[in-house]
C-alpha cells in the first residue's frame, strides 16, 4: 500500500465520521469531534466510536508504513 492509498482512505473515514457525528448531533463541528469525550451523545454512541476506531486505526497503519519506509 502506498502513503497515498492510506491518504486517500483516511480522508474518506474522516468524513464517514463526521457525517455520522452530524447524524448524532446536527450542530457539530469538524473541531468538536477530535475531542468527542465532551460530548456524551458521542462519547456512548457504539457505532461512532466503532467509526473513530477504524479511523485511528488507519491512521496508525499510514504511521507505521512512513516508519518502515525511513528504514
């Protein structure tokens, strides 16, 4: 996979998440969701934290191939 790919997907689930964010909670912001513990309707919410988990995962994929390319 390239750092693109990894771009490219992290983009679209950031978006996947915020969209379900809005869905939970219609005034939202894209600030307000990095910090999701102010908001208890997010905070509890399985299917928004399944989201920002797969989110952080891919993030954390995207890190570790930099990682393995500056070898």
């Amino acid at each position: 996979m390239s750092e693109k790919l990894f771009d490219e997907l992290i983009a679209l689930q950031e978006e996947k998440v915020f969209r379900l964010a809005e869905k939970i909670i219609p005034h939202i912001t894209r600030d307000d969701i990095l910090q999701p513990n102010d908001f208890p309707a997010l905070e509890n919410h399985p299917f928004f934290r399944y989201e920002e988990g797969v989110l952080e995962g891919l993030r954390t994929a995207r890190m570790a191939l930099r990682a393995k390319t500056c070898e």
